[in-house]
C-alpha cells in the first residue's frame, strides 16, 4: 500500500481520520494503524475505502509502483 498517497487524498478531500474511521466502522486507534502500515486492511475495508475516498485508480493506492 502507498500510504502516503492515501493520506494525501484524505486532506484533498479535507476528511480527518477520525472521519474515515468512522465511515469504515473502525475506532481512530484501528485506523491509525491501518494507515500507518502497522496493521493490514482487510478486504472489505479496502473496498469501502475505494469509495468513501473516491479513488479512480486504486491500483496506484494499494500496490506500490
């Protein structure tokens, strides 16, 4: 995962962690986590991501290049 991208888009959007984590059904700690590499997305979780971040290319996000 391209973490810094996914930050990245977060402040595009203008969207906390706190916000995403919520939409993710997650705590901010789980999130935090996640989003710092220290734990893995599920599936699930990388697919809400998709669209709650509206990203058309996820590619780019999830798989460094």
């Amino acid at each position: 995962m391209v973490y810094s991208k996914l930050k990245g888009r977060m402040a595009e959007l203008g969207m906390s962690q706190k916000a995403v984590a919520e939409k993710l059904e997650l705590s901010e700690r789980s999130y935090g986590l996640k989003i710092n590499g220290k734990r893995p997305f599920t599936i699930p979780e990388a697919e809400k991501l998709i669209v709650i971040l509206s990203l058309e290319n996820p590619a780019e996000y999830f798989f460094n290049a």
